[in-house]
C-alpha cells in the first residue's frame, strides 16, 4: 500500500459517494407519474377536458406552440411573457435531441404555479401529468428539464415514473 494507493482508493470512494447520492435523488422523483396523480381540483370533470383541473388558458406561447399558463396569485411578480415560453421552448428540445427525437413536436403545456402550491397537492415542485400532457411547476430552474424529459419519455409510450431510464443520466440532472 502506498500513498498512491491510498489516494487512488480515496478517489474511487469518493466517486462512489457522488454516484450513491445521484442515484438517491433519482430515486427521490420530481413527481412525475402515473395519471392517478392527484387534479388540483376535486371536481368530477375529466382531466382532459380540464388540462387536469388547471384548464386552457395560457398567457404566452412560443414560436411552435408551447403554451405557458402564469398561475402564479402572489403579487408583484414579474409576469411571464412569449420570451420564456421561447426559451422553455428551446430547453424542452434540447432535452427531446439529446433523448434522439428529431423534433419536438407537438410542445408540451406549462403551468407555473406559487411556490409550495404544488408541493401541497403532489408532495413536489414539480409535476408531469400526461394524457394531456401538462408540466406544472413552482419555478421554472432546471426542474423543466427534467419533466421535459419525463414528457419526451411519455411520448414514447412509458413516461418512466421510477426514473430507471439511462437518459436520466445523459439528457438531464436527476432530480
Ligand atoms: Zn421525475
């Protein structure tokens, strides 16, 4: 054993531990799931007639049709306008190329909520409810891509609420 050694095993643990933790808040979720995910509302109307309880209306949409809905009720925040709705436009295809989708199309809904709102409801601040696919979220930071991935996947066929997808690890963080 020398300190070579040592420092090699040192590493090799260290990455260990880096690996370990992405794993668990892989494992944590961002709230992506199955469709029984609860509706903001209790009403007994379908979740696509109502885009899950949080409706149709939107107040901005990109260049190619992502609809974004400011939901947010406190006051004085700046409200969003088409220039993020261009940019989450833009986030979301860099997620669908990097998963090897040749467009993006048709973009997804996005509904952004007051910090904790959705936490309240869903357990996280961030959710991706599909059929018809909807990402709400508290901010729009780095947790859009990741339901961006989860709406890429679901289009696919299988949104992959456990996370267990290899383009977790490529295409976005893990939450
Ligand atoms: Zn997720």
């Amino acid at each position: 054993m020398t300190p070579r050694d040592d420092l090699y095993r040192g590493l090799m643990l260290l990455l260990a531990a880096i690996a370990l933790i992405v794993l668990a808040l892989a494992l944590a979720g961002c709230g992506a799931e199955a469709s029984s995910a609860p509706a903001p509302s209790s009403s007994s109307s379908s979740s696509s007639a109502d885009n899950h309880g949080y409706g149709w209306q939107y107040d901005a949409m990109s260049a190619h049709g992502l609809k974004l809905r400011d939901a947010r009720q406190a006051a004085g925040v700046r409200r969003l306008t088409a220039l993020e709705a261009d940019l989450l436009e833009r986030r979301a295809a860099t997620v669908a190329t990097c998963a090897g989708e040749l467009e993006l199309a048709p973009p997804p809904f996005v509904v952004l909520l007051d910090p904790g709102e959705l936490a309240a409801r869903v357990g996280k601040p961030g959710w991706y409810y599909p059929n018809p696919p909807l990402i709400a979220l508290e901010d729009l930071g780095d947790l859009f891509d990741h339901e961006a991935l989860h709406y890429v996947l679901d289009r696919r066929g299988d949104l992959d609420a456990g996370h267990t997808s290899p383009l977790w690890a490529s295409c976005s963080f893990a939450l």
